[in-house]
C-alpha cells in the first residue's frame, strides 16, 4: 500500500533537484523501494579505494580502544548516566579526544558512557543499575514512577486482570 502525493515536479523551483533520477512511480507516490531500486549503482570492487587510518583517528581509537580493554575486564560499562533521560539533546557535546576529532557526536558527554533509555522500562534500567552496584537518582526514579509513563507502564495499564495473569504463569 502506498500513499499518493501530489507534487507539482514541473515546478520550477524544485525541478533542478530531481534531475537525472530515474524511475517513475515515486514520482507519484511515496515508493523508497522503486528510488533505490532504479538510481543505485552496485560497487563491485575491492576495498583498494580506502585511505589508511590517520594518525588522529588510530589515536583516537587506541583511547576507545583502552575503554574497552576496561570494559572486557571487568565486564561492566565504564560508566553509565544516572539522572539523564537520553533524547538527541540530552547531553552536550561529547569527545574522545576534542582537538583531534574532524566528526564529533558522541550520544553522551563521555566516551563509553552509556545513556538512560527509561521510556521501554523503568524496572529495566534499575536492574541494571544494581547489577553493576549502582545507583539511580531519587529524583530521576520518582520521575519515572510517579509522574511519567514509560511505554511498558502504558501497555500494562491496558491489560485486563486475566491478561496480566497469564503474563506472569507464562502462558
């Protein structure tokens, strides 16, 4: 099932931007496979193409690399945000090591630390927390708990009584 779009490609202002595609029918509607599927062109090659590492980005990577060594030991993440609901601005900007980085974006502000996914399952993340002998802020559970509905929490209130039970006997 598609849904239809009217777009006036004869427009002027727009028509520069669609030159040298090919295929028709997501010119009429909303069709990501038939785009793809006529204006891709398969590589077939080797890897030959490829610049070596730099020597920025294989001392970056010895330091995430050190991270990881930590992490493989003691089988614990090296850290982990305790009060921070993870969202694409949650955090400000995080670096491995600022003044030789070209692309930056960590999710968080450290290397390795890992965000708080709270909306799948508050119960989630605070098993987590004291599997790894830590723990969460008060205030950030109380959030979760009292005033905010995780998605799980959303799709339980809606489970009759006969459902919730079957849920825990395993059925």
């Amino acid at each position: 099932m598609f849904m239809k779009v009217d777009i006036d490609t004869q427009d002027v202002r727009y028509a520069d931007a669609w030159l040298g595609f090919r295929g028709t029918a997501w010119q009429t509607q909303i069709d990501v496979r038939d785009f793809i599927q006529h204006n891709y062109t398969p590589y077939e090659g080797d890897e030959s193409f490829l610049a070596d590492a730099t020597p920025a980005t294989t001392a970056l990577w010895e330091q995430v690399m050190a991270g990881i060594r930590v992490e493989n030991a003691t089988h614990a993440p090296v850290d982990f945000d305790t009060n921070v609901a993870t969202s694409i601005t949650a955090h400000a900007a995080g670096y491995i090591n600022q003044p030789l980085e070209k692309i930056v974006g960590l999710q968080t502000d450290q290397p390795l630390k890992r965000a708080l996914h709270p909306f799948g399952g508050i119960k989630m993340i605070k098993s987590a927390f004291e599997a790894y002998g830590r723990e969460m802020d008060p205030d950030f559970e109380y959030q979760f708990t009292a005033l905010r509905k995780t998605h799980n929490q959303g799709v339980f209130d809606v489970y009759s009584p006969d459902m919730l039970r079957c849920r825990k006997s395993g059925c």
